[in-house]
C-alpha cells in the first residue's frame, strides 16, 4: 500500500535525522584532522570533510587541500562549526 510506504519513508527521515544531530552533538568539543573542500558553503566560508567524513564548515582564508587539525564546535544553521584551527599541511595554490 502506498500509504505505508509513504509513512515508513516518514519515519526513517525523522530518524535519520535524530541519528545526524546525536552524532553531531557527540563531536562537539573533540579535536579532528580535516581537508579543506572548494565549495563554499556561506559567506566567508567553505566546507572542510573531517577524518570520519563529516563535514564543518570554516572560515574561507584555507586553501582547498589543507590539512587541518580542529576543535568542533557547535551546529549552527544545520552545519557543524569549529572552534579553533591548527595548519597541518599547507594546500594547493590555485
């Protein structure tokens, strides 16, 4: 019935959901190496992928390509921020 399949559907979003905010909520705080991506992600800043492929975003003076050690902070308008950064290996000119 599509009804059921339209409920079901439902209900694994909501719960997908409520695992990606308790698994963001879990990082908060600890410390990760991340890559710098080249797509922006707001205004003054562009997305970095972490070592367990979640993504945050930072502030967009990195280069895509650096390595980055940070300090995840909290989720702000559904996307993960940080709280400090540490250069590990510079990026890739463009």
């Amino acid at each position: 019935d599509s009804q059921i399949s339209i409920e079901r559907a439902t209900k694994m979003r909501q719960l997908g959901k409520i695992k990606k905010d308790h698994f963001e909520q879990g990082l908060q705080g600890s410390k990760h190496v991340a890559i710098v991506e080249n797509s922006k992600v707001k205004l003054g800043h562009v997305s970095a992928t972490l070592d367990n492929f979640a993504t945050v975003q930072v502030p967009d003076h990195f280069q895509s390509g650096m390595l980055l050690e940070l300090k995840i902070g909290p989720v702000i308008n559904g996307m993960l921020t940080t709280t400090s950064h540490k250069i590990l290996r510079a990026g890739e000119k463009s």
